[in-house]
C-alpha cells in the first residue's frame, strides 16, 4: 500500500451513524477487523484489549434501549449490523503502578489503537463504524456476562453504510503539530510547481 490509499482510507473514515438495518457483516470481516485489532502496538506488550462481538439483532437493541447515556440522541445505533465492545483487562504494574509515576493511563492509550484498527480494516471493507464513549459501562457488562475486573472502555458500532458522509471539520496541521519545540513551525506542503 502507498501513503496515498493510506490517507485515503483514513480521510474517507468518517463516524457512520445510518446503517443498512438488517445487513449482516460476515464472519470472515469480522475476523479481520479482529486481527486488525489483536496486532496493534501496547505499552510493554500487555495487549489489554478485549472485545466482545454483539451481532445479535435482539442484543444490539437491548444494548441501544438500555445501554447508551442520555443527552445524545443514539437511536441509530439499533440499525448497526455488529457493535464491538471494547474492553480493558488492567494489569496493575503496568496501568495502575506506572500511570502513578508518568501520569498516563497507558490501557486507554493501547485501546484507542487497537480499536482504530478495528474501525480502519471495516472501513477497508466497505464498513461504516462509529465510536461510542458515552455508554454505560456496567450495565453493558452486567448484559454481556463481562466478569469484573474487565472494563467497557468503549462501543464501536459497525455496518453498512446507508448515506455517504460528508468529512467533518479537523484543525488545521499548524495548530496541532510542531517542529522542533513548542510553537515551532512545521514545514508547508511544497507547491505543485517546487516539485517538478
Ligand atoms: C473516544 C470516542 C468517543 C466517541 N463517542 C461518541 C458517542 O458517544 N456518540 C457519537 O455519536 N459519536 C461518538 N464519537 C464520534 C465523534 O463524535 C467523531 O469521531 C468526531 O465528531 C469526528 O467526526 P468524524 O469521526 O465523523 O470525522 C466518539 C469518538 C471517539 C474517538
């Protein structure tokens, strides 16, 4: 793969939130966007990602129902042909002891690569996905059979895509990213002409 499929599948991966109702994602997809997952990067190798696959109509609109927080209208999700529920299994030197000394939760880290993974093998196969955060935790747990100890860290839904979507709105590279140190400016983009 060139760096320009790469930045196109990543440009074209917006939050779907209108699926196909109905439409089943096959078993071997779903493997797929697992293996995504399973080989992402982790702090010390702990690989604390743990997913829990919901296809199961029925399930989907209990988690929808019942599972969401308020405050954002959700509904869609119950038209989601798969959600993924992203779970963190914690070791305690490495996300609790370490995070004490360096002040970063290292498992939400290694979570938000392993399921971006995820969602970037679905988009490459025709899939729409959106991220959840604002879900209830236990409840999803206690409706899984999640045993304690393992945390809902996240949702992921996914499906086909009913609508195309429109690209949202991200700051620009000068804001977010800097050479050197702090403030320093990163080199522009050559113009068309520089490069011939
Ligand atoms: C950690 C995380 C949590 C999110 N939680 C929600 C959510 O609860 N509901 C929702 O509709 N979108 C949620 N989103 C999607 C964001 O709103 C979306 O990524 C952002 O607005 C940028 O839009 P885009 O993905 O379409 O480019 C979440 C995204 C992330 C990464």
């Amino acid at each position: 793969m060139n760096i320009g499929n790469l930045l196109l599948l990543i440009r074209n991966h917006r939050s779907c939130r209108a699926y196909l109702p109905g439409k089943k994602i096959s078993d071997e997809i779903i493997r797929s966007c697992l293996e995504a997952a399973r080989l992402a990067p982790s702090a010390c190798n702990r690989q604390p990602w743990r997913f829990v696959i919901v296809r199961n109509p029925e399930m989907i609109r209990r988690i929808t129902d019942g599972g969401l927080l308020p405050g954002i209208g959700m509904k869609w999700l119950a038209d989601a042909s798969a959600i993924a529920v992203l779970c963190a299994k914690t070791d305690a030197k490495v996300h609790w002891l370490a995070p004490i000394l360096s002040g970063v939760q290292y498992h939400l880290v290694d979570l938000g690569i392993a399921g971006e993974h995820f969602c970037l093998a679905a988009e490459a196969q025709g899939l729409g996905t959106c991220w959840i955060g604002w879900f209830k935790g236990k409840t999803v747990a206690k409706m899984l059979g999640i045993p304690r100890g393992i945390q809902p860290v996240a949702l992921i839904a996914a499906g086909y895509p009913l609508e195309s979507r429109e690209p949202t709105p991200r700051r620009e590279l000068a804001e977010i990213a800097f050479a050197e140190r702090w403030g320093g400016k990163i080199a522009e983009a050559p113009s068309s002409s520089d490069s011939q």
